[in-house]
C-alpha cells in the first residue's frame, strides 16, 4: 500500500502546476491592467534564456527517467521543470517584444503561457488519476498475453488484473491448463507464466497466478456462492 504514497505525490506536484499557471495568469492581467516599466532588459533576457535552457534539460531528464523506471510522480516532477522553462521563455519573449515596442507584449505571452501550462496540467492530470483509479495501458495487457503465449500448457488466459503501485506493477493471472494434468505439473507451468512475465515486463513487481482447469475456468468459476441449507434446517430455526 505504501507504493501509492509515489502516485499521491504526483498529485501533489499537479496541484503545484495548476497554482502556477493561475498565478501566472493573474499577473499577466494584472500587467495588463496595471503596465509597469522593465528595467535592466538585456539583463532580465539573459536570466530567461538561462532559466529556460537550464530547466528545460531538467525536465527532459526528469520525464526521461521517470518513464524508464514507469514513476509517473518523476515524470509530474519533469513537467513542473518545464512549467519554470515555459515560464522563462515568457519572460524572455516578453522582453523582446517590450524591446521591438510592444509594452503589452510582456502580459499577452504571459497569459499565452498560463494557456500552455493549463494544458500540461490536463495531460499530466490524465496519467496520474489514471494511476490512482488503477488504470494500465492496453499495451501492457498486450505484453503479458504475449508473455503467456510462450509457455507450454496455457490452454487459455481467462483473466488478467494488472495495476500500478508507485513504479511497480502487480498482477494477477487465471490460466487454463489440461484437467488431466497433476498438481505439480499446473505448479510448474505457473512457475514458468511468472518467469516470463519478469522477463518481459521489467516493471512487474509481483504476479500470483491462479492455475484452473479446462472443466473449470473462467471468471463464473470463481464468484462465491452461497452454500445450500440442508433440509431441516428451517425447522430448526424456528
């Protein structure tokens, strides 16, 4: 339970990147409505271009890291580096324009990037709810049904329940085997469905693998249900 802490943390970092870009959004109206003279432009243009080029490589390795390990708070963590490069390219063009003769420029591509960071905040949103309420991609289910193909005596996979805790995977597997076969040899092809879904899927964590019968498989099999009362029962009871 405790890899959910990583996915709570994404959380938190988007709530930090919707505060930006409405912070960003206010004091561009605010410059709006209230102009205020730039001074020190050529200074204030190297500051943006350093904060942008330095916290854009950030960001890219941040976002590049967090997808090789599967952590979607790092890759969150990238995308609010990128916010503070937006932000500095704000700054930067701003300047420029304030320098061409646009006083306004500096407020107009400050809410151009409110925009942007609005729209950064909805794609990282997606991925890290999609976290939380246990969404996987469809690639990933994909993987492991061509992890199980490779093991001999799967007649079927007829469940599958994947879902991420932090950077980590855990699954869940049914597989259909010969009702003929011994305890042992169902024991051996689950052993061999897990040895292949490690080397498959690099971020599975864990896998526990129901062996059912041919006769018996399927998710009908595995509801429980309610054991008859024998006769006399209600009698008893009275």
């Amino acid at each position: 339970g405790y890899g959910r802490l990583e996915d709570l943390a994404g959380l938190v970092i988007l709530a930090v990147i919707l505060a930006s870009a409405l912070l960003a959004i206010y004091e561009s109206i605010n410059r709006f409505l209230h102009p205020q003279p730039v001074s020190y432009i050529w200074a204030v243009a190297a500051a943006g271009l350093i904060g942008m080029l330095g916290n854009e490589l950030v960001a890219r390795y941040r976002i590049r890291e967090g997808k090789a390990i599967g952590s979607e708070a790092l890759v969150a963590d990238g995308q609010h580096a990128r916010i503070d490069a937006l932000t500095s390219l704000g700054v930067l063009v701003g300047v420029i324009g304030i320098w061409a003769g646009f006083p306004l420029a500096d407020p107009v591509i400050g809410l151009v990037i409110g925009g942007m960071i609005i729209l950064v905040a909805w794609n990282t949103g997606k991925s890290v709810f999609s976290r939380l309420m246990d969404g996987v991609d469809p690639s990933i289910i994909s993987e492991i049904e061509h992890a199980v193909s490779h093991v001999d005596g799967v007649r079927d996979l007829s469940e599958v329940r994947v879902r991420w805790l932090g950077h980590r995977l855990v699954a869940e597997l049914n597989i259909t085997v010969d009702s003929q076969i011994s305890v042992e040899d169902g024991h051996e092809i689950a052993m061999e469905v897990q040895h292949q879904l490690l080397g498959h899927l690099p971020y599975l964590n864990a896998a526990t693998i129901h062996v059912d019968p041919a006769t018996a498989s399927g998710e009908s099999f595995h509801h429980v249900q309610a054991i008859p009362e024998s006769p006399g029962t209600e009698e008893k009871r009275e």
